[in-house]
C-alpha cells in the first residue's frame, strides 16, 4: 500500500510540476552567449523576429543593451545612452564577460546630422586616441573595438552595418542612401574601413537585403526608417550565418567613392595617389594594414627615402596580386618589398593553404622581375594569436612554418628575403609588448626595428 501511494504521489508531482514549475528542474545549457549593441534597430520589439531567431538557431543568450536613437557618436544620443556608453556597461569590471559582442550599426549617425562620419583611424593608436575624435562615427566604432578587446581579450567581435535609410531629414520619403559626397553610403563604408583596419569581420546589411524604392514600403514600418517583422525576416537567415562563421560577408556592389565590391583589389584606393605621382618612387612598400599604417606612424621615413606606401588594411595575397601591377608595376620603381600573408592565416577571406599563400607572392615575385623591378620577399610579422580570430588558436607555428617557405620560395626565385620575423619575435613567436600594440600591427618602436632591416638591401 505504501509503495502504491508513493507512485500516486509522484504521478501527482510529474503533473503539477509543467504547469507550477519546480525548483529543481534542469536550467537551459546555452552554447554561446551573445551581447548587442545598437539603436532602436537592435531593440524595437520587431527586432526580436531576428535575435531570438539567432536563439534559436545558435544556442545562444541573448544580452541587448541597445537604446533607441543611439549610434556611435558620444553625440548621438542626448541622455548618454549612445553606445560608447552601451560597451561602458558591459566593458564594467563586474559586468559578464560574453564569448560574441555584436556592434550593430543603427541609421542614427547618418540621421540625426550631429556627427561627422569622420576617418577610420580616428581614436586608434595613430591619433594618440584623440577623445575629441569621439564624436565621430569612427571614433565612436575604434572606441567600442578597445574597450570590448581590453575587456574580453578572447571574445569575437561582430559588426553588422547599418541598413538603407529610406527617410532622410527634410526629404520626406526621399530614398537618400545613394548621395555622391555625404550620403549614407559613405557613412557605411566608414564602417567597412573601421573593421576592416581592426580587423573586424562585418555583415553588409547596406547592401545585400533587397530593400530597394521599389519594396521598402513593404518591409519597413509607417516611419520608412525601422524595419517591421517581415523586413527582421529577411535579413535574419543572413545574420544567423554571420554569427555562425564569424566572417566578412559583403555585397557585390557598394556604390560609394573609395569603396566598391566589384572592385576587388580596391584599385580606387591609390588610383588619385598613384595619378598625382610625379616621379618614380625608389621603393613601393606593398602589403596590407601593417603596410597601411606604416606612413602614418611614420611619415619622415617615406618622405626622406622616396618610398611610398601601398598597403590596404584586411587585404590577403589574392587581393594584393589582384593589384600588383596599378599599384607596383605603373609606378616603376627600383624596389617592391612585398609583406603580405598574415591574413591568409587570419582566413580574411576564406581557408586557403600555406602554398597557395605563397604561389601568391610567388607570383607577385616573377611580375616584379618581368617588369626590372627588384623584389625584396617580406617574412609575415610574428603572431602568437590573430585577437579577432580567437577561434583559430595559436599561431606562432603556422606563421613561422609559413615563413620558411617564404624564405625558399625567395632564394630560388633569386630574391632578397626582408626577415623582419627574426628580429621582432619575442622568443615565443609572438611580439614584445613594445613593439605591438595587438600582437599584430607594429607600434612606432615596431616599425623603427623593420625600418632597420629593410634598409640593409635598399641601396
């Protein structure tokens, strides 16, 4: 009798349990957790369609610390709730460290007409981290980046662009995103820049929704500015894949000056630079955002040697191969020095192998020669671990494996090998603290010690 009542009981238990709940049941195991950031697109209820589709899809907890009207000037938001102010709540010493931040650009930079779009080296290392450039769009994006870094070292950090923006000040419905100078198209591509120079990966929601004049009634609310449920439906299938992959993904076509899709290498970058270059330059410096940086750290070196630099931040060898010949070749130069391939190991764009990398300069090599230019082969900088790609590991290996292979490619090609590796590694394939800001792109001290060594084979 008593065993029969402890089964009444317990069948009684099992049916109040799903409708009272109970204090012991299993709490939800998520595999991710993801924190947002952003305007009213990140948190209108509409929004949810989206994120809790991400939920859903990924496993994940969704934290949103998004205001309405933000963006990411500290002007944009008059009660301080932009979203430098966002990352300073969740960038808190108390507060959760979470394994994906997401910065999702709202329209409110471009909208509300009080901020510049400004550069995407703004509030970076090469301005001293102005406090004045944070009034900017881009300042406002390279401030969000440092603080989240510092923070959570490991985490990903995930950039979503804003979308069209079909209700422009003073123009009504007017469909504004396609304005020559300062439209909003240029505010996105800023946000392209930013990530690309900090090697963030972003989702191109500017261009790739097929929110046109022709539609957008349909897919956005009365307002012709936030998107409805249905608008959040089509854009969702593409974050989930975003947010799954961790990688760039970029429309074809990106109207704005400077900046286009269906220009690959990004000719347009150097295409007035190269245009305006008076006489051949003794050295090209080719490469990718530590060549970049390389004439705003330090300008006096390029000016005093008739050197100038070529490099575009995020840029991998296919990308620089692309552009070999408008950006080396048609300035005739004595030198080229070729460094190039840490994005390749970074996947910027996609898995590729370490022949691959380097039949890619390879063949940068055999142009150079085939036009007298004499090539001087780059060794890939150090890397203990790419802070944008944790999810691959360390590095120091492949990098150093990628090297020797750079180096024989070099020799049997009869070129010179610039071993910048050699001289910056701290001992553990990583570099000094020193002489790197993010254990990729050099500081000042960095570049001083490659400047040294690239001017042994530069007569």
């Amino acid at each position: 009798m008593r065993f029969r009542n402890l089964v009444i009981i317990a069948a009684i238990a099992a049916l109040i349990c799903p409708l009272a709940g109970c204090a012991n049941t299993k709490k939800i195991s998520h595999k991710q957790t993801i924190a947002v950031f952003g305007g009213s697109f990140s948190v209108v209820p509409a929004s949810d369609v989206a994120t809790g589709y991400w939920a859903e899809q990924l496993g994940a907890e969704i934290t949103k610390y998004g205001v309405g009207g933000a963006g990411f000037s500290n002007l944009s938001q008059g009660e301080h709730k932009h979203i430098q102010w966002q990352i300073d709540q969740a960038c808190a010493p108390d507060a959760p460290v979470y394994d994906t931040y997401v910065l999702w650009a709202s329209t409110n930079d471009f909208q509300q007409a009080n901020a510049l779009v400004g550069d995407a080296w703004d509030y970076t290392e090469h301005d001293n981290y102005d406090a004045a450039k944070l009034s900017t769009q881009c300042g406002g994006i390279n401030y969000a980046i440092k603080r989240i870094r510092e923070k959570a070292p490991a985490a990903r950090i995930l950039f979503m662009t804003s979308t069209k923006c079909f209700n422009h000040p003073g123009s009504g419905t007017d469909i504004n995103y396609q304005g020559p100078e300062c439209g909003m198209n240029e505010f996105v591509a800023k946000q392209m820049l930013c990530c690309q120079a900090a090697g963030v990966p972003y989702l191109d929601l500017f261009t790739l929704p097929a929110f046109g004049d022709d539609n957008f009634a349909t897919y956005t609310e009365s307002d012709h500015l936030h998107l409805n449920a249905k608008g959040y439906e089509v854009i969702r299938d593409l974050q989930v894949k975003f947010l799954r992959e961790g990688r760039t993904i970029c429309g074809r076509v990106f109207a704005t000056k400077g900046h286009s899709d269906t220009d690959f290498g990004n000719y347009q970058r150097y295409a007035g630079a190269n245009a305006a270059q008076k006489e051949a330059p003794v050295a090209v410096l080719f490469g990718d955002s530590i060549t970049d940086a390389w004439p705003r750290n330090d300008p006096a070196f390029f000016t005093d040697n008739n050197f100038v630099g070529r490099g575009i931040s995020g840029q991998t060898t296919i990308e620089n191969l692309a552009r070999m010949r408008a950006d080396v070749v048609d300035l005739h130069p004595k030198y080229v020095a070729i460094l190039i391939g840490t994005n390749d190991l970074a996947e910027n764009t996609g898995d590729i192998s370490l022949e691959n990398i380097v039949g890619n300069i390879a063949s940068m090599v055999e142009i150079a020669q085939a036009n007298g230019i004499i090539p001087l082969v780059c060794s890939v900088l150090p890397v203990a671990a790419y802070p944008w790609r944790p999810q691959l590991g360390p590095q120091a290996s492949t990098v150093a494996a990628l090297n020797e292979m750079i180096k024989r490619m070099a020799a049997e090609k009869d070129a010179k090998y610039v071993d910048y590796w050699s001289v910056l590694n701290d001992g553990r394939g990583g570099i000094a603290p020193e002489n790197s800001h993010d254990g990729v792109h050099p500081t000042l001290a960095g570049y001083k010690i490659m400047e040294a060594e690239l001017l042994k084979y530069i007569k």
